[in-house]
C-alpha cells in the first residue's frame, strides 16, 4: 500500500517535472526583460509563501504536532525571501511598479488557498514540492546563464533555492506516502495542477514578454529618459 503511494508520488513528480525542465531550458533567461518579468511575477506569488507557511502550521496543529513544528521551521526559512526577487529585479534595472501581477500569476498562488482550505494543510506540499524542486533540481543550470548574461547579482533568487543534493526530495516523497491516501491524491492534484499553471506562466512570460513581444512596453530604469 505504502509502496503504491510511494511509486504514484514519484511518478506524479518525475512526470511533471520531466515538462518543467523541458520548458526551463526553452525560457529565455538572456532576455532581460525576459528574466525581469520572471523575478517580478516571482515576487507576486513568493510574496504569499509565508501567509501559507503560517496558515498549513495552525492547520496541522498540536494533533500532528511534528509537521506543525516542520512547518513552523521552514516558515522562518522562507521568510524574506520575495526581497532577493526584488532586489535581482533592482539591480537589473526595473522597478517592480512598473511590472503589474499577471492573471497567470495570479491564478497560481490563489489557488492554494482553496487547496489548503478544501483538501487541507497536507495538499499544499504538491505546490511547494513543485516549485522548490524546479529551482533545485534545474536551478544550478538557469543560474549560470543568467550571471554569464545579466551579472552575479541579479541571481540571488535563484542561488538559494539551489540544492545539490537530489534526497531531498526522495526523502520528502517516503514521508509523505505514510499520510492517508486522500491526502495523497490530494498531494498529487495539487502538484499536477500547480506544475501546469507555472507552465502557462513561464509560456505568457515567453510569448508576450520578451524584448520581441509587440505587447512588452517595460522600460528598465537605466533606459529612461531623464524628465
Ligand atoms: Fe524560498
């Protein structure tokens, strides 16, 4: 039994990334303003990641009191973290003012709160799972493009979500099948929908706002015309 939740989370995780990193190698992470738009649509959702720390936590409470106190530390790890978006996107020269949350953003982290009311605190590990593992597991490769086209401190964002170490989430994957198969599926929906919202994102970013796009209008801060 454990072993069948065990092998559909693995396959629900190889699967979905599979797409991902296909797509992450595709974006166009020289294109500045590209790459500002990504760190900007960034912020938008990595802005609400402790709000769903803080509320999964209270959620787990003291009847699953080792993933309340889980929860409790990763919250302090992600906390600031939306600001090395924020300031990766300085020191390229946008101001996040000028690059407004898109719909598709806005529809991948609005979800979670359904999710987290819905399915419980459990469901939302399919999002975080899908996101920490993008950047870990693809992260290092991104990372080196983006310094070799915009400079070392325009990727602060990405190096800390950077992890060597691929148990990680083998590890994280043999937890999470010990939890009752509804709160698996639940995992495994959660993943699957948030992996194709974040695809749908990453395709906007490409096709309507690059430095090609007839639709991007953004001027870097740099580029402005003295008034
Ligand atoms: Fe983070």
């Amino acid at each position: 039994m454990q072993n069948n939740k065990l092998k559909d989370l693995k396959n629900a995780f190889n699967g979905n990334f599979e797409v991902l990193a296909a797509w992450a190698e595709k974006f166009p992470w020289e294109d500045k303003q590209a790459y500002a738009q990504w760190l900007a649509q960034t912020y938008y959702f990595v802005k609400h990641t402790t709000v769903f720390l803080t509320l999964t936590a209270a959620k787990f409470g003291v009847r699953n009191g080792d993933a309340h106190k889980g929860t409790l530390k990763h919250l302090r790890e992600e906390t600031g973290h939306e600001k090395l978006a924020l300031n990766d996107l300085r020191n390229l020269g946008y101001d996040v003012a000028d690059m407004p949350e898109l719909l598709e953003t806005s529809v991948l982290y609005q979800t979670q709160y359904y999710w987290i009311e819905c399915f419980g605190p459990i469901s939302h590990a399919g999002y975080a799972l899908m996101l920490e593992g993008v950047a870990a597991l693809h992260g290092e490769k991104i990372l080196k493009r983006i310094e070799a086209a915009h400079g070392k401190n325009t990727g602060s964002f990405l190096r800390v979500h950077v992890i060597a170490d691929d148990d990680h989430f083998d590890d994280g994957l043999e937890r999470l099948a010990f939890a009752p198969e509804a709160d698996v599926q639940a995992v495994i929906g959660n993943l699957t929908q948030s992996a194709a919202l974040y695809l749908n994102l990453l395709e906007t970013i490409q096709t309507k706002h690059t430095s090609q796009s007839e639709t991007a209008t953004v001027t870097a801060i740099k580029g402005k015309k003295a008034a």
